[in-house]
C-alpha cells in the first residue's frame, strides 16, 4: 500500500508539476509579449510581434512577410544582440554557407 502512494506520489513530481509549471510560464509569456517585441516561436522561427488578432499574434518573419500564428506559439521573448548586429559570417554576402 505504501509503495502505491509512493509510485503516485513520484509520478505526480516528474509528470504532473513540471508539465503544469511549464504552461503557467508559457502562459506568463503569452500575456507579456508586446507589438515590437522579438520572439522565438515553438517552432523555432524568431520574428517580430507586428501586432494581435484575438487570440492570435502577427509575426514578421522577414521585411513584408507577416505570419499569424496562436499566441500560444511564442514561446520566448528574444533578446537583442549587444551590438545589434547579425552573427558574423553569416547571412547576406557570406561565403560561409549554413550548417
């Protein structure tokens, strides 16, 4: 009997509370995102909010390319590089291809 408690009891800290402490965050981002913030979408793409549709966000994902997704999509708000600049070596003009 007390080793059933114990199973619950472990299956409830490795499963139940991470998962529902991971949607709690996700939901905190969700509700702080701003137009003009840079995010990262679950999906891996990183654009900037161009504005809220419902429960809908608009993301541009490149200079006229605007993508509405879930607000539940975005995943992180992305900081700024320091410098404000691309990676070096990468992008535009790079004889370094992409890996």
């Amino acid at each position: 009997m007390i080793f059933i408690v114990l199973l619950i009891a472990v299956g409830y800290m490795y499963l139940i509370r991470p998962r529902r402490q991971r949607r709690q965050r996700q939901l905190q981002v969700s509700k702080q995102i701003e137009v003009g913030d840079k995010v990262l979408l679950s999906s891996g793409i990183i654009g900037r909010v161009d504005g809220f549709v419902g429960d809908r966000a608009r993301i541009e994902v490149a200079p006229g390319v605007i993508i509405e997704v879930v607000r539940g999509a975005v995943s992180q708000r992305v900081d700024e590089a320091v410098d404000g600049g691309p990676d070096p070596g990468y992008g535009q003009g790079s004889d370094r291809p992409f890996r």
